[in-house]
C-alpha cells in the first residue's frame, strides 16, 4: 500500500519540482512572475475589497498542466470505472476482514464518526462528514447526501449531485452556477426576457442588509454591463429594505434605472417573480 502511494506521488512531484525550479531561475534572472493568483487584492476583506479594479487573479506559464495532466485525467477515470464497483462489494460483504476491527466500527472512537450512521472511520472514507457507503445510498436515494435540510428538487437526477451543497451546474436540469461575468455570457447566449437578480453580496458588496455606501461599497463590474445590457429584462429582487438608497447607489455607480423590489420574510420572492413570468 505504502509503495503505491509512493509511485502515485512521483508524479506530481515531478511537476511540482519543475515549477519551483523554474520559479527559483525566474527569480535569479530578475525575470517575469511565472505565477500570480490570489483572492480579491484589495481591503476590507469584502468581495473585491476596497478596489474593485483589481479582482482575484489566476496566471499561469504556458506548459503548466495543473489538474489536467495525464495522470490526473486517469485517477479521475479510475474512480469513475471502479467506485461503483466498490460499493457492490462493501454492500454485498460489507468491509474486508483486514480493516473492518479498524474502519466501520462502532461505539467509542479517536476516529471521526460518519454523521448519518454513526460509525468511526479515517478522512480517508469521510467526505463532509459521511461515509462513502451513506453517500452512495443517499445519492441512490436521489437525496443530498450531506444535508438533511435539502429538498429532493435540489438534487440532480442526471450526475447525482446536490445543486446546493456541490456546487453543481447540469444543462440538462437548467441550472447553472458561476460568477458576475457567466452569468452575463449566459444572459448574452439565453436572451431572457426577465432577469432577477439578488443585491446584497451579489450586485453589490453589501452585506445582510446594509445600507450601501458610495466610496466604500461596490458594484459587480460583470453585472453592471448586464444592467445595460438587459435593462428592460432586469430587475433586483432583495431582502434589503433600504430601496431608495439603493437606487440612489446604482445611479452612482453608473447602472441603468431599474425596478427594486424589497420583500422581507416571511414573504417569498416568488410573489413577484410568478406574476412577471406569467405576464411574458
């Protein structure tokens, strides 16, 4: 066991020795940054901080394969050719007898214990918690594995992933997930008719409820050229109550006029999202 988990390293090993080298001889050089990456370059620690012109970063050199090597691609085929395989086996005998006194027992435990069975295993069988045997009954199921609380409409039929917790985009559900500029390359490719669009932390870097602040709080820059770009489809649906200040906010930070809807709980947004689909 322990020898394979040596030849698997060598591998990455290898990339990781050939960057830092080749970092080492960039620096002696008094060369370009090979790498630059980080979170929003700016303070307060808020979505882009207090600079919004300088949102998180991401270069690579050119050659850099990162988690799409060659080796990568085969552990993830690995895994998707042998887990099922996998799971028949533990369902059908349960745990091979070397490891079953130290894995998948119950009662008292250093190890943590799976929050759905009870049962102590290593992180190596833990994923947020749960045991791979719990997560694969559960996705079966057609359930999130990792949340009680999530409806069975959350749960992609297709790929057997939880549209909430996993971070999950499918097509075929027409559900997609990403930042201020897919969302506005979505709306250019989809040509919507009606866009909603939360404001606290996701137009703006306000947070539950603030009331937003020229000078300290800013616009999503992807989401102001949606504004523009959609400005009859466009409306903000939000559990902010401070409507004219956030009006008086959009204008400054250069958004088009757009409607503002304030809803507070226990009220639904759907109560003015329903009506708008509706009237086409």
């Amino acid at each position: 066991r322990h020898l394979n988990l040596l030849v698997g390293c060598l591998s990455p090993l290898r990339e990781c020795r050939r960057w830092l080298s080749a970092v080492e001889e960039a620096a002696e050089a008094g060369t370009t940054r090979l790498f630059v990456a980080g979170d929003g370059r700016g303070t307060p620690a808020v979505r882009y901080g207090a600079r919004p012109e300088k949102p998180p970063a991401f270069c690579v050199p050119q050659g850099f394969l990162g988690g799409s090597s060659t080796e990568d691609q085969r552990c993830f085929q690995v895994l998707k050719e042998f887990t099922p395989e996998m799971h028949t086996e533990l369902g059908r005998n349960g745990w091979p007898e070397h490891i079953c006194h130290r894995l998948g027992s119950s009662g008292s435990s250093s190890k943590p214990a799976c929050k759905r069975c009870d049962r102590h295993f290593s992180a190596l069988w833990l994923s947020q918690g749960v045991c791979v045997e719990c997560e694969a009954a559960a996705r079966a199921a057609g359930r999130c594995p990792f949340s009680m609380s999530c409806q069975a409409a959350w749960f992609c039929a297709h790929q057997r992933r939880c549209l909430k917790c996993e971070t999950h985009s499918c097509d075929e559900c027409r559900f997609s997930r990403g930042d201020g500029e897919h969302v506005a390359q979505l709306a250019a490719h989809l040509q919507p008719s009606h866009v909603f669009l939360d404001f606290d932390r996701t137009l703006a870097t306000t947070r539950s409820g603030g009331m937003p602040v020229v000078g300290k709080d800013s616009v999503d820059e992807d989401l102001l050229s949606l504004l523009w770009g959609h400005q009859r489809a466009c409306s903000i649906l939000t559990r902010n109550s401070h409507v004219k200040e956030i009006g008086t906010f959009l204008a400054a930070s250069g958004a088009p006029d757009v409607p503002i809807h304030s809803l507070k709980r226990p009220r639904s947004k759907t109560e003015v999202i329903l009506p708008m689909l509706e009237a086409g």
